[in-house]
C-alpha cells in the first residue's frame, strides 16, 4: 500500500513541478521539494542507492530554487554564482565517473 501512495506522490508532485517550472512559476519549485520523500522512500525501501543519493542532491536543488525565485531580491544576481557551481561540478562528475571505473 505504501508502495502505491508514493508511486501516487512521485507521479502527481514530480509532473506537476516539472510543468510548472517549464512555464517559470516559482511554485514549481516547492511541488518538487514535495516531491522529494516519495522519491527518498521509494528508493531507500528498494535499495536503490543511486537514486537515493540523487534525491539527496534534488532535495538541494529544489530547495536552492526556493531560496532564488522567493526569497533573492533578483534572480539574475544568482547568475554568476550559478556558472561557478555548474563549473566545480563538470570538473568534479568526470573525476569521480573516473573513480567508479577503475
């Protein structure tokens, strides 16, 4: 049964975030952090490890999309902090898919 309401969650929350982010509404961004406990339990009960520690980074995300469209003045001001982010992590994905390689 606890199955069936988070598969419920994960498809009403996920789609409606995903929806409305596409159309710019900062209300997108709270569905998704929403959606993120259907999404850690699902994962945790099936020992999908991979998923769960997305859903940790998601969490993050999400909650970082709250904090820029409801509570940043201007969200073009988060644009220089994002390049910064978004180059640490094309540095830091390649080193660690390396890692889990070898």
């Amino acid at each position: 049964m606890s199955d069936v309401v988070s598969q419920i969650g994960l498809a009403v929350f996920g789609l409606a975030a995903m929806i409305l982010v596409a159309n710019k509404n900062k209300w997108g961004f709270v569905l998704g952090l929403m959606s993120q406990p259907f999404w850690l339990y699902t994962s945790y009960s099936n020992h999908q490890w991979g998923i769960f520690f997305l859903s940790v980074v998601y969490v993050f995300s999400w909650a970082w999309g709250i904090y820029v469209w409801f509570y940043r003045d201007n969200p073009d001001k988060v644009q220089s902090h994002k390049s910064k982010v978004q180059s640490y992590f094309f540095r830091v994905i390649p080193a660690i898919s390396h890692w889990l390689r070898a």
